[in-house]
C-alpha cells in the first residue's frame, strides 16, 4: 500500500484546528506537532499511488489554513 510523509504549513496559531480537521480524512494514519521548519508531520496511506496523489492534493492541501505541503514518498519501511 502506497504511503507518504507530508510535512505541513500551518497559518500561524492553526496547528490545533488543521489537526483536527486531518484526524477526519481516510487514510492520514498518523499526526505529530513539531517545531522546526513545518508545523506538522502526517503519515498517510491509500490504495494507490494516484489515490494518495488525490488524498494529498484534494484534501490536504485544500484545508484553509493549510499554507504549503513537502510529500516524501516511504518507498521502504522497517517497523522495530
């Protein structure tokens, strides 16, 4: 199954807000608040590439508050 790390821009002070609104989209599987460059890491899955593609561009990026969006593609995983 085809999976991304997306790392977001929030607006200022809308960290909480984007949260919520990713914990409602099928297949974002994880999200984490971080300081640095990004205000969020997502880790989203879908059945297909083009599908992630649609998850990332149609629901994502289209969150108001949402300013910008980096994909990186997982093309091998190790759980420990």
């Amino acid at each position: 199954m085809p999976a991304a790390i997306v790392l977001v821009n929030t607006e200022i002070g809308a960290e909480s807000q984007v949260m919520e609104e990713l914990s409602k989209i099928k297949g974002v599987k994880e999200i984490h608040v971080v300081y640095g460059m990004f205000d969020l890491v997502v880790k989203a899955e879908a059945e297909s590439h083009e599908a992630l593609r649609e998850l990332v561009i149609n629901r994502i990026r289209r969150i108001p508050q949402v300013r910008g969006t980096t994909t990186m593609i997982i093309i091998e995983s190790r759980k420990l």
